[in-house]
C-alpha cells in the first residue's frame, strides 16, 4: 500500500513538472498576409489573437483564426510530446 502512494507522489510530481513545461512553451502563429497573429501556450490555452486594423471580410477573417488555432494546436502537441519525454521515468513511446 506504501508503494502505490509512493507511485501516486511521483505521478502527481511529474505531472507539474509536464504543466511547467508546457506553461513555458510558446507558440506564434501568423496568417500568410500577415495580418492576423495568434500566441498559445504549450497547455493550448490563447495567449494572444492580434488582428491587424485593416480588417479582411468577416468569412476570411473567421477562416485565419480557425487555420490558424488549428495549426498552434498541433505544434503544440508536438511540442507536449517532446516535454514529455524530457522527464525521467516517462514513456519515451
């Protein structure tokens, strides 16, 4: 029974290791004409959505942001992966 509290604390401790990780992660994502930026953080959480005053039509704009959220997303897993593997006594997969 000590053991598998033992084996709790150490899963609790590298959990919070994982979330300073990704905390510290930074992501920045710009459109192709440069008008939109987007910044998230490893725990896929918006930092920041920049859009530029010269506003595209609403459709364009909402079509961006979604590429956009999309792509910030993934480099965020990757990037969570990496963090991951970082850590001694996790699965290297």
């Amino acid at each position: 029974m000590f053991d598998t509290f033992k084996q709790l604390k150490q899963l609790r401790e590298q959990a919070h290791k994982i979330d300073e990780i990704l905390r510290q992660v930074e992501i920045t994502k710009q459109s192709t004409d440069g008008q939109i930026t987007l910044r998230m953080n490893g725990k896929q959480e918006i930092l920041s959505l920049d859009i530029s005053s010269e506003a595209k039509s609403k459709d364009s704009l909402a079509h961006d942001i979604q590429s956009l959220v999309n792509e910030a997303v993934t480099e965020s897993q990757k990037q969570g992966a990496l963090a991951m593997r970082s850590i001694p006594g996790m699965p290297s997969a």
